[in-house]
C-alpha cells in the first residue's frame, strides 16, 4: 500500500517539478529526460543484475519491436504532459488521467474485440458525452487530455502484448529513444538554444533529476503490482489526478467555469460506475502507467 500510494503521489507531484523547467520548454525537457532516465536504468540493471535478461530483450525482435511502439506512445504522453503542465493546463492533464481507465475499455472493444456489459457501456458513453460538453467549455477539443487519455492507453496494451519485466522494459525504452534525444539536445546546444549550459548549475541539476524522478514512482508501482491486489491498485491510480487537479485549481489557480464542473462530474460519475462494475464481477480497471 504503502509503495502503491508513493508511486501514484509522486505521479501526482509531477506538476510542480516540470513548471521549474519552463524556460527548457516540454521537447528539452523530454529530451533531457529520456538521456537520464536510461543512465539511472542502466544503475537499475546492474544492482538488481537483470543484465542478461535485457540483453535477450534485444535479441527478441517481438518484443524489442513492442517496446520500440510503446517507447514512441510514451514519449508523445510525456511530451504532451510537460507542455500542458507548462502552459496553464494542469487541469487537463488531470482529465487525461481519469479519461484513462474509459478509454482502456474502449479500446478493449475496438482492438481486442472485447463485449462490454451494460455497465461499462453507459460509462463509454458518459465519457463521450463528458468530452463534448468539456469541448464547448473549453472553446475547443480538450486535445491534451485525449492524447494523454489514448497514449496511456495504449502504452499499456502493449506493454501487457511485451510481457516484459518491469526495470527491462524501462531499460529498452529510454535505449530506444536514446540517439534521437541526444541528438535534439547536441542540435539545441550547437544552436545556441539549449539551456542546459546557460541556465545555471541549478537548472541543469533539475533537468538531470527529472530523469532519476521519472524512475522514482515506476520502481514503487513495480513493488506494488506484485505485492497487493490488482483492485487495490485500480483504486490508488485515481490518487494522482486528483492531487493534478488540485493543484491546477488551488495552487495554478485555472479557471473552472461550470460548464468544466460539469464535464468533469460527468467524467467521475463514469469512474464510479466502472468501478462499482469492477468490485462485482472482480474484474477490476488495470491502471495505466503515468509519466
């Protein structure tokens, strides 16, 4: 429990790590993240001596090419996330995370041919209506939130189609994106552009921190998944978002007009029927993993 809550609390903290890094701007600050969360991988494989079992990673063009697709789904999801955190959309971002679990059942339909009960139909549902009425509060497709919404999603599809271990999966995903994001960074410095260098020693120290950050929360949910049950988890993904809007309401101080109230009750409302769904038939959400 107490690992589970530490992974999805400092999922929920992010936001006021990455609003330090605005003046890198979210492709940097990616970018950095990617360079380090591999050096910091790299320090996990050696302790725990996982070595061997990455390296036959590598040899299994299958699952090498599923974790190539969910390397590229989570660096759109990071990316996406950063921006919104930096441009006054934390509340957003907050509504991708609880669109999540609605989306997951959809895409169990539409990719996995998977028939939805009653129940998880009316929250499908719930969910499209609860864009549309957010689309008209915001003036516009609340993109942000639906990028996060689906690139969760489907990180975690295929994720579930590699079957690979936690800190191994983590080790090939920042590898794969490892050569274009130092090359970015090396353009944005050759460039005079970057901010690595002409920041300050604190500025550079955060953007290297962001990557042993990125670790902190996923090395606690692999501790958790195989400690506690897998409802017990799908009830403590919910502690991050709710801490992303708090913050985005109490401490960034976004607008809520009530049409947004109202998106948003439709949203949990959903969330509640899933879950209540969920306990009955002991078929509980599976969380999605968050940057």
């Amino acid at each position: 429990m107490v690992l589970g809550a530490t992974a999805y609390g400092l999922w929920g903290l992010f936001p006021l790590y990455w609003t330090l890094l605005s003046a890198a701007g979210a492709l940097e600050t990616l970018a950095q993240r990617m360079i380090w969360s591999l050096v910091g991988a790299t320090v996990v494989l050696m302790w725990t001596r996982r070595v061997p079992s990455f390296l036959a990673v590598l040899r299994d063009r299958r699952q090498l090419g599923l974790l190539a697709c969910a390397a590229v789904l989570i660096s759109a999801n990071g990316g996406a996330y950063i921006w919104g955190v930096n441009n006054g959309h934390v509340v957003e971002t907050a509504l991708g995370y609880f669109t999540g679990p609605i989306v997951s059942v959809l895409i169990g339909v539409l990719l996995l041919g998977e028939r939805l009960r009653r129940a998880q139909w009316v929250a499908v549902g719930l969910g499209v209506v609860a864009v549309v009425v957010l689309a008209v509060g915001y003036g516009e497709v609340p993109w942000i939130a639906l990028v996060l919404a689906f690139s969760f999603s489907t990180y975690g599809l295929v994720k579930k189609l590699a079957g690979v271990g936690a800190v191994e999966s983590m080790a090939v995903e920042t590898a794969v994106t490892l050569l274009p994001a130092l090359g970015y960074v090396l353009f944005l410095q050759a460039s005079g552009t970057g901010t690595f260098t002409s920041h300050g020693v604190g500025h550079a120290l955060l953007l290297i921190g962001g990557g042993f950050v990125s670790m902190l929360p996923l090395l606690a949910f692999g501790g958790a998944a195989v400690r506690i049950p897998l409802s017990m988890i799908g009830m403590l993904q919910y502690l991050a978002p709710v801490l992303q809007f708090a913050f985005g309401v109490l401490v960034f101080h976004e607008q809520m007009p009530p049409e947004r109230w109202l998106g948003f009750g439709i949203v949990w409302a959903a969330l509640v029927i899933l879950m209540v769904d969920g306990t009955r038939r002991r078929t509980p959400v599976e969380p999605a993993p968050v940057a």
